[in-house]
C-alpha cells in the first residue's frame, strides 16, 4: 500500500503531464475500475484536466470550466498510472508489481484509458482491482474532505491543535496517529518514524503525551513525511514514481523494519511489536 508520501509524488509528477490536456476518449477495460459507471466515457469526452489535487491517499482530478465533475482515483493496493507520451516513452507512477504484465499498454491489468487529443494516453492499471478512478460530484468529494483531518504537511499545520486533541484520545498514541479523521497521512511507516524523533514509544495512551512531546511529534511528522516527499517516497510495496525512479526514503528509516538492529541514537537494539494491529518498531530505551 502506497503511503501518502507516495502518492503525492506521483500526483506531483501526474500533473506535469496531464494538466491543460484534453480529453478525447475514455477506454473501460473492467467495469469494476470505474464503479461500474457506464456514463464516464461520455461524461468526460472533451473535457480539459484542471489540476490534480489529493485528499489523504486520494487524488481528486478536476476539470477546466466543471464545477461538479470530478474524478476519484485510489490506488488502493496495486494501482498504477502511467502516462505514454508520443515517443511511446512511458512515465510510470504507483506499484512496479505489473511489471511482469509487460510495458506495452494497454495490458491485462490496464483499467481504464484516458486518451488525449494530442494521442498521449494515461492508463490506470491495477492487478487487484482493489483501486479505482470513478467520477464524483462536488457534494462526493465534500464528504470524503470531511473524513480527513488535516495534514501535517500542510504549511502551518497547527501543532499546538494537534497537541489538544491528542489529550483527548485514550488509545495508544499509534493508533490515535493512524486514525486518518484526527491527522490525514500518517501511515504504518512514518508514524513509527515521527515516534521515533519524538521519543515517544507507540504504545504510550495518547492522553499521557505531554504537551511538549506532542509538540515534538507534530513537528517530527511534518518532517518525516516531507523529507519522504523530497526523496519521492519508500520502495517496499515496489513503488516507482512518475519519473520511473524508485523512490529511497528507505536509506533514511531510523526504525521501521530495523528491528534487530542497533538504536541510531542510544545503540539499544530496535524492537518490533504489534501495536494497533500493525507491526509497530520502537527504541525500548529511547522512547518511553
Ligand atoms: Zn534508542
């Protein structure tokens, strides 16, 4: 699963590529991609790509002189997008696990095409079909806005905000992070990550954070995720980016998957435990 680092960067990369295009048909491979919507064919002939924009993991495409047209994309868990220029050279973003599938598009596990009046072609494929790229109302993307938080990349995200509403929660403090309606963005990976700056260990209730620490680990997720962004996120799901580069954000992991190993900061050794029903690594010394 693509975190939010992830798929940020290939919504940076995708609307380099696709911004200012025009649509001049829509190919349905599997019904199921699209929500079995029969109607996005016709809905989106003709219409230019506005922007991409994201909300959480999902990236929103919105559209030149639409107001209420919009597409949801989720690449789920093996979701892909590739953009095929007219030189056929092919800028790749979301898992690398269709690989096997081949490099000519469409494949087995191409979903949906978009063609473009100017003959490039962005494709949606996904192995599982867990993902999808279906149409939505103005009113649909208002609701699923409201199921996030914000997030803690946003440019002055609110930390001493985070820092109260933390106070309220009893859960340990990993899983009040995952829950993506109090902060958006946080995965399995990056929270053990900001855990770990803050010297904070996962699971601490979140009620017994103080307020220094939490203002430790809002700064610590801000950063771990914008440095992740730099670097074009992490590789173990076989994520490549846009750009086709693998993305190496795991050269800079202090303790997710360093279990076993010592402790950057104290030398203790890295232990890894199940915390909020995820694999969950922690410095048992550093972190209390
Ligand atoms: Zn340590």
């Amino acid at each position: 699963m693509p975190e939010l680092p992830e798929v940020e960067t290939v919504r940076m990369q995708l609307r380099q590529k696709v911004a200012g295009k025009q649509i001049e048909s829509v190919e349905v491979f599997h019904s199921k991609a699209v929500n079995h919507d029969e109607t996005i064919e016709d809905t989106l002939r003709g219409k230019t790509i506005a922007d991409i924009d994201r909300i959480g993991k999902l990236l929103i495409f919105s559209f030149v002189d639409e107001a209420d047209v919009f597409l949801l994309a989720h690449l789920k868990m093996t979701g892909q997008f590739f953009f095929v220029d007219l030189e056929g050279d092919i800028a790749g973003g979301g898992h690398t696990m269709t690989e096997s599938a081949g490099r000519d598009f469409p494949h087995k596990h191409s979903r949906v095409a978009f063609h473009f009046t100017d003959h490039t072609t962005l494709y949606f494929n996904d192995m599982r079909l867990f993902g999808y790229a279906k149409l939505a109302t103005a009113a649909e993307v208002a609701i699923a806005r409201g199921k996030f938080g914000p997030e803690p990349i946003t440019p002055n995200f609110d930390c001493t905000w985070f820092a109260s509403k933390l106070k309220k929660r009893k859960t340990p403090v990993k899983a009040a992070l995952l829950g993506q309606s109090f902060v958006a963005g946080l995965g399995n990976i990056y929270v053990d990550e900001a855990l770990w700056r803050a010297k904070v260990r996962p699971t601490r209730r979140a009620d017994k954070v103080t307020k220094a620490e939490a203002l430790l680990l809002c700064k610590a997720s801000g950063d771990v995720m914008n440095e992740s962004i730099k670097v074009g996120g992490t590789t173990f799901q076989h994520f490549v980016d846009t750009g086709g580069d693998n993305g190496n954000f795991t050269d800079y992991l202090k303790v997710f998957g360093q279990q076993g190993k010592a402790c950057e900061r104290c030398g203790e050794t890295i232990k890894k435990i199940r915390c909020a029903g995820r694999g969950t690594h922690y410095c048992p010394s550093c972190q209390k």
